[in-house]
C-alpha cells in the first residue's frame, strides 16, 4: 500500500519519458526527412528532361538524361564559378589562419599596451555582422577603386573572419607554456623565429579547425560578394545558382542540374570532415 | 644597455609585424565602413565618385527620421524579430532536447542524428532558398501529392457514383450528383449541364468506364495550389519554418559541446541515486547550460541581423515587401528601384547599433555567469 504513490509516481515518469522520448524521435525524423528527402527529390529530378519533370516530379526518373548537367554547365558558366570559389576558400581560409595565428601569438604572447585595445576591438567584432555593413562596403570598394575585383572579395572575408580566428587562437596559444617561449628567447631566437618553428607546429589543432569553419563559411558565402563583384569571370558558385532561380528558373532540368553541382562538393567535404566541422563548430559558436 | 634595449626593440617590431596585418584588415573591414556609414548617413551623398564629382554636404539627421517614419522598416523589424522568436522559442529548446537525448543516448543512432540534423548548414543557403521556394510552389512536389491524394478522392467518390452502370446511359439522378460533385466551378463550364453532361459522357462510347473515370477526373478534379511564398498574411510562415528545421542543427552541436563539458560521473552518481532522467535534465544539465543559453539567444539576435540570402533566394523580399527583413529592406533601398545611398547607410548604422547593443548585454551576461562554463 506504502509503495502505491511511489509506483503511480514512477509509472507516470515513465510515460513522460516515453512521452519526450517519442516527441524527440518524431520531431528528429520529420527534420531528418525534411532534409533527405528534397536533396533526394532534387537528385532525382536532375536526372529527367524538363518535360518529364513537367508530368512527374516524384519517383525516379524514367529515361534518365545527362543533359541537363551539360546544359546548366554551360549556361551557368560552371567552368569560370567552380574555379572562383576555389581560389576565394583557399586564399581567405589561408589569410584568416595565417593573420589569426600570427597576431595570436603576439597577443598572448608579448606584453603590450596595446593588447587590451586591439584584441578588445576583435572580441567585439565576433558579433558585428558584416551583412549588415554591406552598403557602406560597397561604396568603400568603389572609393578604393577595387569594386569588380578579387582582392575586394578576398579582403571582406579575410577581415569578417579575422574576429573568430584570432579570437581562438589567442586563447589557444595562451595556453602554450611560456617557458618554451623564454628558453628560445635566452638562446637568441628571434620572435619571428619562434613563431616559425615553435608556435606554428604546435597550433595546427586551432588552424584546423578554424580552417574547416571558414572553408564551409566563405564556400556558401552569398550576400557580400554579391554587392563586390557584378562581373561572371569573378562571381562563385552561389552567385552562379542564384541565376537559375530567376531569368532561368522555369528550366526546371537545368535548375536542378544547376543546384546539384553546387551542393555536391559541400555534402561530400561534410561527409569526409564530419567530426571537425561539429568541432569546429562547437568551438567557434561556444563564445561567439 | 644597449642590448636590452634592442631587445625590446625587437619586442616591439615583432609585435607590431604580427599584429598589424591583421588590425589594418580588421580596420578596412569593419572599422572603416561603419565611420563610412555614418558621415553618408548624415549627408546627401548619392552615388558616383565620393571626392571630385557631385558636391555634396551633411544633412543632418533626416534620412534617420525617414527611417523610423518608414512603415516597411518597422515591418521588417518585425519580422526580424520572428526569426530571433523562432530560434529563441523553437530552435534553442529543440536544440537542448535533441543535444540530451543524443548525450545520454536515450535515442538509437545518436551520431546518425546528429549528422544529418546539421546538414542544412552545410549546404549553401541559395541552394536550401532555391529548393524550397520550389517545393512550395505550384510545381513542386507539395503540390503534387496532394493534387494526386485530391485526385485519388476524386475518382472514388465519382466511382461510387456510376458504380457498374454504362457510363454513356447514366440516369439523370446520377448525371445530378455528378455534378453535384463538380461543385459550382463545374457545372460553371456548361450552360445546360445535364444535357451537355451525357453528350460527353456518350461521346466515349459504350462501357469505356476507366477512360471516363480519367477524363471527369481531369476536367472536375478541384486543383489545389499552394500560395504560401505569394499569400501576404502567411508568406513568413514558410521562411519561419524552414529557419527553424535549418539552424536548429547549430544550436545542437552547441549544446552537446557543452553538455560534454560536465563530469559525467556526477551525473552516473545522481542516476545510480535514484534521480530520474528528468530530474538529471533539470538539476544537474539545465543549471550549467545557463550560460549557453544566454550566448545561443544572443547569437540568434546576431543571426538574424545578418541573414539575408534564404529570404533573397525563397522570395526576394515580397510579396511586396511582406518577408523583408533589415538587411533586405537596405538592399531595396540602395540598389532597387531609384537608389538611396544615405537611407542605406542609416539602415546599415542602426543595425551596428543593434549590435553594440548585444556586445554590451554579452559583456553584462558574461560578468553575471562568467566562470560557470567556458
């Protein structure tokens, strides 16, 4: 008779449990559907000539076609954006490790006034968004006579990505012990010196994953550099599928075809680096 | 002496090597626009070359005062405040829950979940716009299977009506419901519906029932086609609703990181104690995710201020300008229709402002909770 409440108690536990439990489930499934299931569709249909996509769009293709990959490389110029995209991640990654890194170093590092001023205004910066800026940076690039320009693009995303990146890494070399600093100090090495051959090897753990957070950030980037550049020769992969949504939209084959190419290359980076992007992403949004 | 004074010397010229490149970046980037924007928001600079072509001075505050007398600035505020409602109400709990079933594994495939949960971000934002502007059109796939579910209803309904009889010898009870089915936009194709109704009908010959069936489908079927991206009192839903299943990933690999932070025996011992999962999630994980909690709903305030292409891809801003939010309503304004460079530019300094706002509330969050987590 005691035990009655406690069981009515724990009974009515666990049907809430199992209650939140099944919620979780459905509402994990609906979200896990609600992303495989268009990327599914989207595949499919890049694969049927418009006018089969016109009568079906569900199910799989019945005469499948690679035509519509040939027409929407073509007409969106896949050739010049693919290229583009590349050389923007790359060189902006690189700049924002390498800048991240090296004023890292001398923040956490080398004692200076000037620290709590600089490193202050880059803390801050973690949560100015650019996006916000991007009318007076578009009059800016055309002051400097840079609009049209790689150097603008590479510039805007080295400079929005320089809060987080030096935001990690001065917290990481922080924690490098400054006995290893002094001792190469005493033996005459010089600042650049140490940051070459003691500092650089032992932050490859923080550039990668700052590495792998800009690599997925500037690949997607989409409303700067659409104020920065106008020209095809210069614009990336998201400029490039943004045509197909509109002039281009009714082509359905192409449309598809077009948003497949562009969201191939991110799905497979995920699938191989899954571990340090959720790091990554982790770290970069703990403090931000 | 001399030595030591190189020494610092060279301190100095190290630190300003390495510090340097990156201020001057971080200055030409952040520091200077907002300078930029607002000296031209305060004059009636306009376009073309800034020194050596159209004069032009300091107004005063006007275009500020345009701005906040502007109904379509208070609309997009509004609806920027949705996106920061969504994630602060939606995104952040579903977030916290989907994190602690994964860290105590009270689900199966705990990593599967959580992979595939954070794929939209992944993915670039035109593609995710592009796709679901086209799944809730007329064309895509919503509306394909509901079309066909109608159809479905459709033909068996009308099925049940001419059941076995010869559809060319219909009686006119029949012919009536029929067209009853119809429903007015139906019979609206005939003058004298019954009469032209079994001419039709007869015109398929004898005992043809399955090409029948297919052609009253085809011509009384109602059609339903979606209007939520076109519809202005429910455009937003959509775009609220794709945000939400989008970012909601985010917030759980932010939760998780921090769940993984806390000692797990102290939660071994509470359960071994007799604490139930709920009390687990309430007294121990809540408390320390405080502070997460107070950066995830930060963070969504600055998310919000700085979203722009899902909305530019899925609707462009419109109808009208009924999904516009800050960032879009400036871009209207600079580059749509005849430009208004000063207007941006005090668009673009109120949303800084709303920034330095959020920087002030971290630092005053981070006194109040600082310690508790890193």
């Amino acid at each position: 008779m005691i035990a009655t409440p406690v069981n009515r108690r724990f009974s009515a536990e666990r049907i809430a449990s199992a209650l939140a439990k099944g919620l979780a489930y459905a509402v994990m499934s609906l979200f896990a559907l609600m992303t495989l299931y268009p990327i599914f569709w989207l595949f499919m249909n890049s694969f049927k000539p418009t006018r089969e996509f016109q009568m079906s769009q569900l199910g799989f293709p019945k005469s499948p076609t690679l035509d519509n990959f040939v027409g929407a490389w073509n007409l969106g110029e896949f050739s010049k954006l693919i290229p583009n995209s590349l050389i923007y991640t790359a060189g902006a990654t690189i700049g924002i490790v390498l800048l991240s890194v090296l004023a890292g170093f001398a923040f956490a590092k080398i004692k200076s006034r000037a620290t709590a001023p600089i490193y202050g205004s880059f803390v801050i910066g973690i949560l100015l968004t650019v996006q916000s800026l991007m009318i007076p940076l578009f009059l800016e690039v055309n002051l400097l006579g840079i609009y049209n320009t790689r150097i603008a693009v590479l510039l805007v995303y080295i400079g929005s990505g320089l809060p987080i990146g030096i935001y990690l890494s001065t917290e990481f070399i922080k924690a490098i012990p400054g006995s290893l600093i002094e001792s190469a100090r005493i033996d005459g090495a010089s600042y650049l010196r140490i940051f070459r051959s003691i500092i650089l090897p032992m932050t490859v753990p923080v550039a990668t994953t700052l590495a792998i957070l800009n690599i997925t950030n500037v690949w997607n980037e989409f409303a700067l550099i659409n104020i920065l550049v106008a020209k095809t020769e210069l614009k990336s992969l998201p400029l490039g599928m943004f045509r197909f949504s509109g002039s281009l939209s009714s082509d359905y084959g192409k449309q598809f075809a077009a948003l497949t190419i562009g969201m191939l290359p991110m799905l497979v980076f995920y699938v191989a680096f899954r571990k340090q992007i959720t790091k990554g992403v982790a770290a970069g949004a703990v403090k931000g | 002496m001399t030595r030591t004074r190189g020494k610092r010397g060279e301190e100095t010229r190290a630190y300003w090597t390495m510090v340097l490149p990156a201020f001057v970046v971080y200055l030409l980037v952040m520091a200077f626009p907002i300078v930029l924007s607002l000296v031209l928001s305060l004059s009636d600079y306009n376009g073309g070359r800034m020194f050596g072509g159209k004069p032009w001075g300091v107004v005063g505050f006007d275009h500020y005062a345009k701005v906040f007398s502007d109904s379509a600035f208070w609309h997009a505020l509004k609806n920027n405040s949705y996106i920061v409602l969504v994630s602060v109400f939606g995104q952040l709990p579903l977030g916290f829950v989907f994190a602690y079933v994964i860290y105590r594994r009270l689900v199966k495939w705990p990593d599967f979940w959580q992979g595939i949960l954070y794929v939209p971000n992944i993915i670039s934002i035109i593609v995710i716009g592009i796709l679901w502007q086209t799944i809730f059109s007329p064309v895509g796939p919503l509306a394909e299977v509901m079309n066909a579910a109608i159809r479905g209803g459709f033909q068996d309904r009308l099925n049940s009506i001419i059941a076995s009889a010869d559809p060319s010898a219909l009686s006119d009870e029949a012919l009536r419901r029929i067209l009853d089915l119809a429903g007015p936009s139906g019979a609206a194709m005939f003058t004298e519906p019954l009469i032209e109704l079994r001419d039709l009908l007869s015109s398929y010959g004898p005992g043809n029932s399955p090409e029948v069936l297919e052609g009253l489908t085809n011509l009384f079927a109602p059609k339903w086609t979606p209007d939520f991206l076109t519809k202005d009192d429910v455009a937003m839903l959509p775009i609220l609703f794709v945000i939400l299943w989008m970012y909601t990933g985010m917030y759980l690999i932010m939760f998780l990181a921090n769940m993984q932070k806390i000692d797990t025996q102290i939660v071994e011992a509470a359960r071994i104690d007799g604490a139930r999962e709920t009390q687990v999630m309430r007294y121990i994980i809540l408390p320390s995710l405080s502070g997460t909690f107070v950066n995830s709903a930060i963070l969504a305030i600055a998310g919000s201020l700085s979203s722009f292409a899902l909305i530019f891809a899925m609707t462009g801003g419109g109808p009208g300008h009924v999904t516009e939010i800050l960032s879009i309503y400036m871009f209207d304004k600079a580059f749509q229709g005849s430009p208004d460079f000063p207007l941006a530019n005090a668009i673009a300094l109120i949303m800084v402002g709303i920034s330095f706002v959020l920087i002030a509330l971290t630092k005053a969050m981070e006194k109040r909770y600082g310690g508790k987590e890193e």
